[in-house]
C-alpha cells in the first residue's frame, strides 16, 4: 500500500511535467510574450541587433535546436519514470512489515515526535530499500555467562522476524565465545553466519577510560568497532544484549539509506532526564545534545567513519572530558555524546520507536501509540523485567515469549536466498540420506545422527581444579523431573560437578528460576549446568552423558547418576583413592559400589559399618538386586563387606557399575537412548581397551526412589521398542569385533549364554 501510494505520487508528478513542458514550449516558441511590440529573445544570437545575415533561416535552426534540447530532457523524464514504475513492485515486495516512517534530520525531541505520529498515520511513508537477499550484519558486545543467555533471547527475536541473511559479529570474552560458538553449531541456522572478536585483546584499547558503569570495560568496546570489524564492512547495526526486536530487522537496516551528507551515526534520543543534569542535586552528566542519544540502538557507516578518522575524533574527546568528569556513568554512551555535542551533523536520529528504553523515569510510553507502533524494546535498566511502566506487563510477555520459544522453530530455510556450504549440515544430510526409512528401528537409528542444540553452562561456573592433580568431577545428567535431586547432591558433594540437562526452552526458564531461588545452588560456582535442547521423541542420555563428560575440566571424573546420593566425604575419598592407585599412568575404572532404599526418607548411613547394619535389617539393598541382579552383582558385594584393601573383579555380562576413570576414557555409544544397554555398553569398551575393574573398599552410594520414567515404561510395553533395542546390541557387539578383533569375541559368546 505504502509502495503504491509513493509509485501514484511519483507518476502524477512526472506525467503533468511530460504533458505540460512540451506544451508551454511551444506556446512560448510560436506565440510568445511580447513587451513593447518587440519578441523576447530565445538565444543569445538573437539579443543581436537585426543585420541582413540574420535571415528566417538561421531563426528556424535555433528554434529546431532548442526544441531539440526540450525533447531530450522529456526523454529523460520518460526514463525517470519508467525506472520508479519497475521498482515500485520490488520496494512493495521487500517491505515484510507494517507501515513506518523514518524521520530525517537532528531537530528537537518534540518536532520529532510529532513526525513519528504523522509518520505512523501516514499511509504513504517510506519503504525499506533493502534487497531480497542482502546480507544484514549485527555486531554485539558479550561478555560472561548472563550476557550469553542474553543475546540468545535477543537473537531470538531477530530470527523470528527476519527474512534476510544475517551475518553476526560477536565481540565477545573467551567464556562468551566458548558458550554462543556451541550453540549455534548445534543451532545450525540457515543464512546466519558468526564471526567471533576477542574482546581480552580489544581491553587496551579501552581500559584508561574509568566506568561506573555496572558494564564494565566491556560497555566501552563499541567505541572501537571501526578497527575490530573487517575494513572491508561499509554499515553495521549494533545492538546492547537487553534488546528485544518486535519487528524485521531489515526495517532498521533500510534506515541506511537516509544517512545524508557526514551523517554516520543513527541513534534514538535518550528517553531519560539524565543528560538534562536535573535528576539530583550536584547532578553533573556528561555533555549531550539536549537530552543526548541512547547508545543501545547503533546504526553505524564504518567507512565514512574511518575516513573521517573516529578513533582520533573520540579518543580526543574522552581525553579532554575526561580531565574535569574523571570517570564515565553511562560507559561508552558519554564518549558518543560527547563526540556529538561537537559534531551534530554526525548523527542521523532515529524514530524513538527504534530503541523503547525500558528504564525508571524515562518517557517511552510517547513513542507508541499502539502495539503496532513498536519496533525495539530495551530493557536498559539494572531491574530489567522489574522496571516501572504502566505497559511493562506487556513488554514482559513479548520478551518471555522469545525467552521460553522453542529455537528448534527457527531453523528456517530463506527460499530464494543461496546459503553459504555447510560441511557439518552436508555431512549430516548424507548420513541421514543412507538411512532406511523403511526401517522398523528408523527413529532409533536417526536419533543417533540428531544434532541437539547446546546451551553450555547456563549459569556461572568458577572453579580451578586443585594443583595437585588429583580432583574429581561427578558427571551426571537429568532431566526437568529430577531437579529436585540436585540440591541433595550439592550437600553431599563438595567438588566440582558437571550436569547434562535435557530441557525445553521453556523448562530451561523453569530451571533458572529454580537455581536461583535456592540458596544451596546458587552458593555453589563449580556446578557446570549444560542444557541440551528437546528435539525427537526419545531421551539420548548418552549424548548427555557425553556432553557433560566433554567439559569437565579436572583430571578424573567419576560417571554417576542423578538418583544416586554419594556417601558423604566420597569427594575427599575418591581424590586420595586416584592418588594411590596411581590413576594417572594406569588404566583403572575404579568402582563405587550401589546400593538403593525404597524409602523416600532416609537416614542417610554415615560410614561403611551403618551402611552394613541398614543391609543387615533390610532398610537397604545392593542396588537392582530384585529386578537386574546382573546389573552389580560382578561387584562381588559379599567380598565388600569385609575388605579393607581395593579390589580387582573381571567383566562379565550386563555388568553397569559406577565409575571413576580418567577425563580421557572413551565416550558413550550414542545408538542407545532412552533405557537399555547406555552405560552396560560403555563398560563393555572399557573393558575391551584393557581398563582395570577395581572395587574401592569404603566407597558407597545410594540410589533414591522416584516413579518410573517413561522410557522405561515404552521398554516394558512396547514390543518394538525391545526389538530394536536388541538389534543396536548385535549391531554394537560387531562393531566391537570390527575395532578389537579376537579380544571382542568373548562379549558375543558372554551375551549368548547369559
């Protein structure tokens, strides 16, 4: 609509020039206007006085000239025209939003406004001029575990509208990059391309300017895009991590295009009085152009701003302030208004509706009028979600939509738009291509192939191992029924522990409220929390496993489960157990004995002589005695009781006990998911590379009662289910022959006479 009402006014125009000049040419050739009885001049021959030479002749080939001259310039109106008939339908075609103005200029703040409502009410604003598949960079500061899950809500949001490619450029520290580099490649989002920036190496660059600001040194590094991002990149939107877009992108990208003359920054007036010097007494901002800009929105011409040498330009300016403020309050935002206050025709300002500032005191609620109004939100405030304003209801609820949707969703193909190879979607596409669909155990045998999205530690973790090499991790994983186990866990495990969460994006939410609203969680900084997105009908829990496995950062781990309390004192046990057993050059999986209660509440046995008496009186069993004897009995518990010195026992069939081993043991087989064979066919490897199975003589741990789980449940009752499961066993049985040849043979003929 907007499109057309432009194309309508365009074509009126320069139609009425088409009819009208050729007409008032030649009234004003043949007729003319005559003043005195005497011909106005057409030519400068004919201010000459009149002589024999000028004859009828030479005034005819003036007039053919000029009318010549006429006749070429309506041609290139006929070309003008022409050209904005055929882009009226691509500029309709590229507009994937609603109708909205883009102010030009840097007037008042109460001009502008007024040019916001009449741009929102306006049918015949501006359209975006960006191209169907024009690639639309974004860089972002990171930095630390909260800003990671930060920008995944933000980019969220940005994937939801979207209907270009994205290139994003994170700046971000090495917890940062370590965190968001998993996630999008397991995230595996067509058109959207990540570059990382170190941002330790950019802390020279910043670190002289003193911040208040609850940023850090991190909220100054926007100053120094020019020189971080590619000399090669001309334009680049760049957004704080607390923004929520309600709109396409592409929307705020096409604002380019109005930048005139030195203009090479778009920026959204700040909402607050605070560049107003006016909110206390003493109040001494930085200089700002009236009510300065919000530097949480950025639109920034990197080209023009290298020619124009901004790292001279600002450094200069933080310099001189510096001498008299002696800090920033508000990081790099000070620095650009400043910069501005000298140089106003260096900013573009944009609509208000393009940064919604979220924080006290600030008067966002006059930048819409409507829901349709809003294009970004920013929750620029240290309460965030808990900022005052009357529709702050309604921005929560847009913000928790895109906290708890399921970024599976977005895994959207751009048809029409070409996407860069991917090696690891190629290969994935290849092996899934070989797989028979016709398979009964199809879903069985994908499921090994799934790539999960991976959200690595999800909340902070702070922990170095100890020097002298022996620490131990607990390795477990879970999923959302289980997480009441984990505060019982923390209390009787002092070390470090890394967990494999298997999650929804809105039971990710659920957790993190969960953590941080117990105090036994949120006192411990070495708890590693990864979550592994839902997809796919059943659990993979030796993905999990392996997850959790791959980001221990201690020398050993011990392989549990969620359900199993360790004794208390294990950690320190288990490090003086590596030590003299001599772990670290011999191939031990040292066993910790199980054992389960069928009572909800326990009185936890303190020592291996309580534990002894609670079996002795029935309060306590050896773990699956009545249902998966197998399972543990290889552990030989009747020897347990009376040994005082670890024990060496042999593999035999079935056989899954509990583990300590070296961080550099083999991985989990991924076939097996849900329940059957996951951890029987990890000690089975073990076995086959020559692991020692060794029994610690004062290690004990209890498995606690819960219902069954629904994997389980599909095992007793589905019969199909029972059948694939024993096919992945024989199919796994011969790979192991494949790999350890004649020393495999013995877990073939184990399996046909158990």
């Amino acid at each position: 609509m907007l499109g057309m009402c432009r194309g309508r006014k365009k074509f009126l125009a320069v139609s009425l020039t088409l009819l009208f000049v050729p007409a008032l040419t030649w009234i004003y050739l043949f007729t003319g206007t005559f003043e005195d009885g005497k011909q106005i001049s057409l030519s400068p021959i004919e201010s000459q006085p009149h002589s024999p030479r000028y004859t009828a002749s030479s005034q005819r080939e003036s007039l053919e000239l000029h009318v010549r001259e006429v006749e070429e310039e309506n041609r290139v109106l006929r070309r003008q025209l022409s050209l904005a008939q055929s882009r009226g339908p691509q500029r309709r075609h590229s507009n994937h939003s609603k109708t909205y103005s883009m102010e030009e200029g840097t007037g008042d703040s109460e001009s502008l406004r007024a040019g916001i409502v009449a741009g929102n009410s306006s049918e015949c604003g501006q359209q975006p001029a960006v191209e169907k598949c024009e690639t639309i960079h974004v860089a972002i500061v990171c930095a630390g575990y909260n800003a990671s899950r930060d920008v995944v809500t933000l980019v969220k949001s940005v994937l939801f509208h979207r209907r270009n490619p994205l290139h994003f450029h994170l700046i971000a520290d090495a917890i940062a990059k370590q965190i968001l580099a998993t996630l999008f490649q397991t995230w595996m989002v067509p058109a959207v391309r990540i570059d990382f920036y170190d941002a330790d190496e950019l802390k020279s660059e910043v670190s002289w300017i003193p911040n208040k600001h609850y940023s850090g040194i991190y909220g100054l590094m926007k100053l120094v895009l020019t020189k971080t991002l590619p000399s090669n990149l001309e334009r680049v939107i760049v957004l704080d991590t607390d923004i929520t877009f309600a709109t396409d992108i592409a929307e705020l990208w096409a604002v380019f295009h109005k930048f005139k003359g030195q203009q090479v920054l778009g920026l959204v007036e700040n909402q607050s009085d605070w560049y107003l010097g006016n909110l206390w007494k003493n109040h001494r901002p930085w200089p700002a152009l009236g009510r300065g800009y919000n530097t949480g929105v950025i639109l920034l011409l990197l080209d023009k701003l290298r020619k124009m040498k901004w790292e001279q330009m600002w450094r200069l300016t933080a310099e001189r302030e510096l001498m008299s403020m002696l800090s920033t309050s508000l990081a790099d935002q000070d620095i650009f208004n400043a910069v501005i206050k000298q140089n106003p025709f260096l900013v573009y300002q944009l609509p208000c509706f393009w940064n919604v500032q979220l924080s006290d005191h600030t008067r966002s609620e006059q930048c819409y009028r409507d829901v349709s109004d809003l294009k970004v939100i920013h929750w620029n405030s240290p309460k965030k979600l808990r900022v005052k304003n009357k529709h702050v209801e309604f921005f929560r609820n847009l913000y928790l939509t895109f906290l708890e949707y399921d970024g599976n969703l977005l895994r959207r193909e751009l048809f029409g738009c070409p996407s860069e190879a991917d090696v690891n979607s190629e290969n994935l596409q290849k092996q899934l291509s070989e797989l028979d669909e016709d398979d009964l155990c199809y879903e069985f045998r994908r499921e090994r192939f799934t790539v999960h999205r991976t959200h690595l530690y999800f909340l902070h973790y702070e922990y170095e191992p100890a020097a002298d090499h022996t620490d131990v991790t607990l390795v477990a994983q879970l999923s959302m029924d289980r997480l009441q186990m984990l505060e019982a866990i923390c209390k009787h495990w002092e070390g470090p522990i890394s967990l494999a969460l298997y999650l929804s994006d809105a039971e990710a939410q659920q957790f993190l409220r969960y953590a941080q609203g117990s105090e036994v969680l949120m006192s411990r900084h070495n708890v590693g929390y990864h979550i592994v997105y839902k997809e796919g009908q059943f659990y993979p829990v030796n993905l999990l496993r392996n997850v959790a496995m791959k980001h221990v950062n201690t020398p050993y781990m011990f392989l549990s489960d969620i359900d199993f309390l360790p004794m208390y004192g294990l950690y320190e046990y288990l490090r003086k157990s590596v030590a003299q057993l001599d772990l670290a050059n011999m191939k031990k999986a040292l066993i910790v004995p199980a054992f389960e209660t069928l009572r909800y509440r326990l009185s936890f046995p303190k020592s291996k002589a309580e534990l002894l008496s609670m079996l002795d009186m029935g309060t306590l069993f050896t773990f699956r005695y009545h249902v998966w004897t197998k399972g543990h009995a290889p552990t030989n518990f009747a020897k347990w009781r009376t040994a005082t010195t670890p024990y060496r026992v042999e593999w035999e069939a079935d056989f899954e006990p509990y583990v300590v081993v070296r961080r550099d043991c083999p991985e989990y087989d991924r076939r097996f998911v849900g329940f059957g064979w996951n951890k029987v066919a990890h000690i089975m490897e073990l076995d086959a590379q020559e692991y020692e199975l060794t029994v610690l003589p004062n290690a004990y741990m209890i498995h606690m009662p819960h219902a069954p789980s629904f994997d389980i449940t599909k095992f007793r009752s589905n019969k199909q289910y029972r059948i694939c499961l024993k096919t992945l066993k024989e199919e796994f049985q011969q790979d192991m022959s494949r790999r350890y040849g004649f020393t495999a043979l013995k877990y073939l003929t184990a399996e046909n006479n158990s």
